[in-house]
C-alpha cells in the first residue's frame, strides 16, 4: 500500500507542477484512482510539507509548497 500511495503522490506532484492552484474536487477528478487513495497522498504530501491545503468559500485548493 506504501508504494501504491508513493506512486498516487507522485501523480498529485506532477498534475500541481503543470497546474499550480486546484480545487481538491478536480485533483480528486484528474487523478487516475479511487477518491481516497488521492486522499492519502495528499495527507501524506502535506504531512511531508510538500503541499498546501487552503480553504476558500467552502472548497479546498491545493498546490505545491514553494521551496
């Protein structure tokens, strides 16, 4: 499950490079798995302190952590 979530994070990773800011809903859409495997790698991203989750009006956005 480990490798699987890596792989899910590194798909996260690449779609936020391309696309900077996203709605989680989208993210969720774009991404090739179940709903909460997207959620996993997310957490474990912004666990990491790779990612961003912000809350505006109701909807959560995501993007990289700027280095």
């Amino acid at each position: 499950m480990i490798i699987e979530l890596g792989v899910v994070a590194g798909k996260i990773w690449k779609y936020l490079e391309e696309n900077k800011k996203v709605p989680l809903s989208k993210l969720v859409s774009v991404i090739n798995t179940d709903r909460d495997r997207v959620l996993m790698g997310l957490g474990w991203m912004v666990r990491e302190g790779h990612a961003i989750l912000e809350k505006t009006d109701g909807e959560y956005i995501v993007s990289l952590r700027k280095t």
